[in-house]
C-alpha cells in the first residue's frame, strides 16, 4: 500500500490516528484535543469505504466504530482487538481494552493506558506492565481533561520512577512508587483547576495496576474497580471510596438499598479533589498472585452501574478472549441504558 505524507491527530484514549480536522476519535469516540497530540509523517493508508453519518450526513471511514464529526455512533459492532506479552516468568497476559461513550453521554471522559516497557537488572531486562483506568469528572470538558491528564502524569512518573527500582527489593519500592504517582497526578490536575476558572472542581478516580512476572500490585483512588476472576468466582479487590460505601460500612444502609439511593454516585475521594491525598490513598498496594486462566478485571463505574459482579464474572469466564469479555460487557451495559462511559481493560493470565 502507497504511504501518504498528512497531519493526524493521535487519540490519547486508543491510540488511533484520525484525519486533522476530525472533531472525535472515529475508533473510540473520544472528542479530539489537536492541542495536545499532533502526528505528522507517513501512515499506511488504510482501506477507506466512505459511508454517511445517519446524524449529521457527512461522509466517513465506514471502518470506524463513531463519525469524526459528530461523535455519533456509526454501527452496532465494536472492534475486538487484543494483544499478548510474555514476560520473563513465562508467563504471559492476555490484553482486552475498550472505551465507549456509552448511549447517554455526549464527551467520553473516561481515559485508559495499557504500556509495557522494561527495565535493567544488571544486564538482564525486567518486562514490566503498566494498566490504567480513569473516570474523569467536572462537566464540560474539565472530566476528560482531568483523566487524560491524571493517565498521562502517572505513566511519565512510574516509567521514569522504576528506571532507578531496585528489582531485590521490588514489593517495597513500587509500593512508593505507585503512591508518588497518584499523589503527583493529584497536584498536577489539581494545578490544571487552579489555572482555569471553567474547570474548578475537576477531578478523576484511577485505577492502576503493576504487573510483573505473574504477580499484579493494584492500588487505586475513587470508585473505578479492579476485580479478580478465578475459577467460578469474582472478587472485588478495590474499596469504593464513595458515600454509599461509607454508609454501607457504618451499617446506616444496605448494599441491596443501592439502586434506590440518590447519591450513589457521590465519590468522597478522587484525584484533583480530595483535600488530603495521602490520607485518602489506601495504605498497602494490594498484591494478587496470577495463576493460569485467571483475569484481572480494571472498569469504571459505567460498567458497574448496569452489571452484577457475578455476572462481570461470568461473562468474562465465558470468553476465551478477553477482548471479545470487553466487548460484551460495554454491549450489555449498553443494552441496559448506558447512562455513563465505560471503560473496560481485562488481564487474561497464561502459564506455559
């Protein structure tokens, strides 16, 4: 195929290049920010079938999931797209991903990051997986900004962080090294509101996971999940940092009260927002050991809004790939109303 010399805008949510004046990201429906990643140069140019928008009539890449002008949602099928690294261990993780605007819901303000990258023990190289989940909020587009930001700030710091780590010591360090991230991503969003009137308030839940060999370090901060799939059974590792936990955990309600509760979705700590970070940051990074055939389940709650956890379990087991599980659960949320985002990253573990 001819390479062809464009500008194009790289989404910072997929990782997919669109056309420079394309309003929303024709793969994931994310709005484009051209302010914040340009790429110029030579692309495969790949297949285009031109088809209208049914909303606002412009022609579009019929290969994408949303038109590039109006953010509208071009077809039912989501892509299933899913990738595998092996790591030292012979272990290897299986990754699904996916982020959709959800039926509702005009901006996608969730962001995700899925990078692996390595670092040196002496002359052997350390395979390292870094997993992220953001649930921006604040209106307009202070939320999209906010989880953007917060992704783009804890993956710098952490890659730069465990240049230096010492691998003997590895349990103790990352710990550190994930709470100086959430704390630095905290003060960097936090700086953002200060300089712009329009998004005081801004802020976002994250979600992040370390994964080395076949031992995966969670911490998080706001009421984004991780889940941990084995066998029959789902277990949610996270803590929901949100009023209704509050009052579940003081026994003022129940967990089956959920639905019927108006603040529900009120968060009491988030990056950006929480008066004392520290404090608010849960005090040991949670360590799950990985055998085979078993999943790591990272989401935001436009996801948890609509599915059980058991049946988040279930249809995870189902799936041999865990692109096709991620698939399926934005469909069925999706299905349900889609009032939110959702956002969705699923670790299938392979032991060879």
């Amino acid at each position: 195929m001819p390479d062809i010399k464009e500008k194009f805008i790289q989404c910072l949510n997929c990782g997919s290049f669109n056309k420079d004046l394309s309003k929303f990201c024709n793969r994931c429906g994310r709005t484009l920010k051209p302010d914040i990643v340009i790429t110029t140069g030579k692309l495969s140019k790949l297949k285009e079938v031109e088809i209208k928008c049914k909303v606002c009539q412009k022609p579009v890449n019929s290969a994408g999931n949303y038109c590039l002008f109006c953010g509208s949602r071009l077809k039912d099928k989501l892509e299933a797209e899913s990738y595998q690294q092996t790591r030292e261990d012979k272990t290897s993780f299986v990754i699904g991903k996916i982020s959709d605007l959800g039926m509702r819901r005009d901006i996608n303000e969730d962001s995700l990051s899925t990078i692996e990258f390595s670092i040196a023990e002496n002359s052997k190289l350390i395979q390292i997986g870094l997993y992220l989940v953001s649930d921006g909020m604040g209106g307009a587009n202070a939320g999209e900004v906010a989880s953007q930001t917060a992704v783009r700030s804890i993956n710098s710091y952490m890659i730069n962080e465990m240049q230096t780590l010492n691998i003997k010591d590895f349990e103790k360090e990352i710990s550190a090294i994930i709470k100086g991230a959430i704390t630095n991503a905290h003060q960097t969003v936090l700086g953002l509101a200060k300089q712009d009137e329009s998004r005081k308030g801004m802020g976002c839940t994250m979600v992040i996971c370390v994964v080395k060999g076949s031992a995966v370090y969670i911490d998080h901060i706001g009421d984004s999940r991780c889940y941990y799939v084995t066998g029959k059974k789902i277990k949610q590792i996270t803590e929901d940092h949100s009023l209704f936990n509050t009052l579940v955990k003081k026994g003022a309600i129940k967990k089956e009260d959920r639905e019927n509760f108006k603040q529900k979705n009120v968060i009491t700590n988030a990056l950006g927002i929480s008066i004392d970070i520290d404090k608010s940051i849960d005090s040991k990074v949670k360590i799950i050991n990985m055998e085979h055939n078993e999943f790591i389940v990272m989401c935001s709650d436009g996801l948890t809004g609509h599915l059980e956890d058991k049946e988040i379990g279930e249809i995870v087991l189902k799936s041999s790939d865990p692109q096709n599980a991620c698939v399926e659960l934005v469909k069925l949320a999706n299905q349900r109303g889609g009032k939110d985002n959702i956002t969705v990253i699923i670790m299938k573990c392979v032991k060879k």
